[in-house]
C-alpha cells in the first residue's frame, strides 16, 4: 500500500487527530479540575480545523483504488458540516459542564467526532463498502448520544427505538446492494455499476433493489414513511444531540443520497427512481407539515419541521444536475444556520428553566426580547419569508428543479409551494406565542453562558446575511462545477 493515499483524506484526518487529542486528555486526565480544560480546548481545536477544511484546497484525485474521492465538491460539504458541528460544541458548552454531564463530557465529545468522521466517508466513498463503513460509523454512536442522558427514561427509549430501526434500515439497504451487486456483474463501484445498468434490462428485481436502497438511506433523511422514529428519538435526546441529528446528519445522507442515486443509478433515472422520488418527497413535505401543527413539544415541534426541510432538501436530487447539487448545499448551509438557531434558544431556556413545551414560550418577549427576536428570525427563515437567507434557498432550489421543463417536476414544485404556506402558518403559532400571546410570561428573564449567545449570534448573522451576500452561494455552485463529480452529472441522466 502506498501510505502517501492518506495525505487525500486530509478533513478526515484533521478530525481523526482532533479525537485523538480529545481522547488522550480524557484519558489521562487525574482529577476532576483538569477536565475543565476539555470544552474549550475541543471546541478551539474544532475551530480552527473548520478553519483549515475550509481553506485547504482539495486534491480532487481518487485513491484506494477509486474508492475514495475529495474533490471541490465534497470539502465544501465537510467545511459546512464543520460550521454545524462547531455551533453544536458552542450550544452544547453549558450543558456538558452540568453536574449529571460533565463527568462523561469527553465521551460526548468522542462520539460526536466519531459520527461526523463517518459521515466524511459517505460523502467521499464511490465504492459502497466504504460507503456502509461511512454509514455505520455515523450511525452507531449516535445512538449511544441519544441514550446520554442516563438518568431519563425517555432517553432509554429514544436509544433502544434508534438503534432498531437503524439496524433494520441498515439490513434493508444491503439486502438492496446484494440486489444490485447481482446486476452490475459483481462490482460496488459506483461507476461500474453506472456502466452496467445502461448496457441491462430493467426488471422487478432491480426496481425492488433501488427501493430498498432508497429505504436505507431514508431512514438516515427521516423520509416518509421512513420518519416514524424521528419525533420519539428528537424528544427523548438530550437537546444537543437533537439539533445535531436535525442538522448535520440530514445533510451529510443528503449528498450521499444525490451522489449514489445520479451517479449510480442515472441510467434508471426517469423509468424508476424520478417516480419514487416524487411520491416520497410529496409524502415528507406535506406529513411533516401536517403532523407538526399537531405539536406542543418543541422539540416534537422541530422533529416534524426537519422531516418537511428534508423533503425541501431532496428536491434538489430531482434537478439530477450541477445546479441542483449546488442549490442543495446552499440550502444545507442555509438550514444549518436557521435550524440551530431555533435549538439555540430551545437549548438556552431548557437549561436556565426546564421548560420545552409551546405554551412555555407565552409572552416571552417581554422577559427575554433578544432570545423572541433570535428565535423570530429562525422561524421566518425555515418558513422562507423574505429577505431571510431561508427565502432565497427554498427559491434556489424550486429554480434548479423547474429547470428541465417537465410538467411533472413542475407540480412537484408546485404542490411543495402550496406546503410552504401550511409550514407558513405553523412556524407563526410559535411567534404568536411570544410575541401576541396575551397570557404573562412564563419564563423569567435570565441570562445565559457566553458559549450559547455566541452560538446564538453566528445563527443570526448567518440568517441575516446568507441571503443578502452572493458569496456563499457562488462558493457552493464553483465547489460543483469545479468538481469531479460535474462532468459526470452532464453524461449521467440521459
């Protein structure tokens, strides 16, 4: 082997050492107060390897035998994920510093960058066993997150009904790929496979394999009818993990749900999987609407509203193009920004009070007016109203699908339209309750950690400024376009 193939892997390996440094500090530190050290030490590491991913350009060559592949394309997806999880370390500052946490903070902190080396390995694998490795990894730790809490029932249960599903979702996928490694003639590779389904017969064994490999990789989205787990595991988790399972997790299965189905699966575009996608995006977006109006947890509340934003985010996958690509990694960004703002303040009021339901927030503007402000902008920005960063994703990516003038991806748009004023009016009820609401307030005011107003304030200005400035879209669509992965879209979808 030539050892000189790892020096592609460089966001894996900046992450690889950070755990590296985290798990030694943990490990060897003797006594309570030199763990002290560990939140502001991860969290600065993290930092300026967010940093680095950001500004390293990426080689762009395939090693491992073209198992592997960091090209414009998939650094830029890991610098955004590293924005998020950086948010999520500042959100979650206070909360690992509490008595029933900090004890096992450094364990937190191992899993999270566990999970996101995981899920940098799906994003760049074009071989499917490294892709299930990729999967795996983000996966299984991720349930011993949700299960953090140790003292809370609902946190048992949120584990054991993640772990279920994710073992049979995980069992469904590779049933699927035993499907399609029979019918590419016994390769993974993403382009062998490619080859071989444009030179096969379509039949109901290979239309029941894309099914089971749009169920796996479902599940990981929270897709309709995929999504059952998600309300249940969102509320029983502690609040940090939530906003990073809402968040950074979505986005990564996103890309790879792209990158699999075009460059996989191009060839079988419009005969099978343009037909399953219709159905099940039209499924997420109007279930995760509906049910969320039903809701008074809010984080029951902002489970539903991440099954709708994925449906909003694979509208992206139906372009199959270089601009859909890219319109789902602004809208990803765009997302980060405005979701974990919104858990920001969740995370910030059930620290100081304890209090997660709706009817909490009543007349918080007038204890709290910055956090109902905050809290505000997030909401407009994930109803898409202008000129919030959220109005000119969800336009970006309704152009980059209506681009093919097809009349069918035309009503898509249109039906996902009319569920844009559905999510309208419950993302309102939320400000209607903090800043309308004539009951007296329930929450005190109080002041929170340094970490969280900081979080709090890059979601702001990201939700403010990511609409108004071109800059991260242009970067989003030259990291596309300069990408490997561009010159295959043009040939992929015949």
């Amino acid at each position: 082997m030539d050892y000189s193939q790892f020096g592609a892997m460089i966001p894996e390996l900046i992450i690889l050492g950070i755990f590296l440094v985290v798990f030694l500090c943990d490990t060897f530190s003797k006594d309570g107060s030199s763990k002290k050290f560990l939140t502001p030490l991860t969290t600065v590491l993290f930092g300026l390897g967010t940093i680095a991913i950001w500004l390293v350009p990426a080689c762009g060559n395939e090693v491992f035998g073209g198992m592997y592949v960091n090209d414009t394309a998939t650094n830029a997806l890991k610098a955004i994920l590293c924005v998020g999880v950086f948010i999520v370390f500042l959100q979650s500052a206070k909360w690992v510093e509490s008595d029933e946490v900090a004890i096992r903070k450094g364990e937190f902190y191992e899993l999270l960058l566990v999970t996101l080396f995981g899920m940098f390995l799906m994003v760049s694998a074009r071989h499917f066993l490294l892709f299930i490795i990729g999967l795996e990894a983000a996966s299984l730790p991720l349930a011993a997150m949700v299960a953090f809490n140790k003292n809370h029932y609902e946190s048992h249960e949120a584990a054991i009904k993640y772990i279920l599903t994710a073992c049979f979702s995980s069992a469904i996928l590779l049933f699927g790929l035993s499907l399609v490694y029979a019918f590419s003639g016994g390769s993974l590779y993403f382009n062998d496979i490619a080859v071989a389904l444009y030179s096969g017969n379509i039949n109901g064994l290979l239309i029941c394999a894309i099914a089971f490999v749009l169920a796996g990789i479902g599940f990981k989205l929270s897709l309709v009818p995929f999504h059952l787990w998600t309300a249940d595991v969102y509320q029983g988790a502690p609040t940090a993990v939530t906003a990073y399972l809402s968040v950074i997790s979505k986005g990564a299965a996103a890309v790879a749900f792209f990158i699999i189905f075009v460059q996989c699966f191009g060839a079988l575009y419009s005969e099978v999987w343009e037909w399953m996608l219709y159905a099940v995006i039209i499924l997420t977006i109007t279930v995760g609407n509906l049910f969320a109006i039903r809701q008074k947890n809010m984080k029951r509340f902002m489970a539903f509203s991440s099954i709708s934003q994925a449906g909003y985010i694979m509208l992206g996958a139906m372009a199959a193009d270089s601009l859909g690509l890219a319109s789902m990694f602004f809208y990803i960004f765009v997302y980060v920004v405005s979701n974990l703002g919104v858990f920001s303040v969740i995370s910030m009021i059930e620290n100081k009070t304890g209090k997660i339901g709706m009817d909490d927030y009543n007349g918080l503007h007038k204890t709290n007016p910055w956090l109902s402000f905050a809290m505000t902008l997030a909401m407009f920005s994930l109803a898409g109203i202008p000129p919030f960063a959220g109005f000119f994703s969800k336009i970006l990516i309704f152009t980059s699908v209506t681009g093919s003038n097809s009349m069918a991806l035309y009503m898509l748009v249109l039906i996902a339209l009319i569920n844009t004023i559905i999510s309208l009016y419950y993302y309102l009820l939320v400000v209607k309750a903090m800043w309308i609401s004539g009951d007296e307030p329930v929450i005190e005011n109080f002041r929170s950690d340094c970490s969280e107003r900081l979080a709090l304030g890059l979601c702001v200005a990201g939700i403010i400024f990511f609409g108004l400035v071109p800059y991260i879209y242009q970067y989003c669509f030259d990291a596309v376009s300069n990408s490997a992965l561009a010159s295959m879209l043009s040939i992929t979808i015949g």
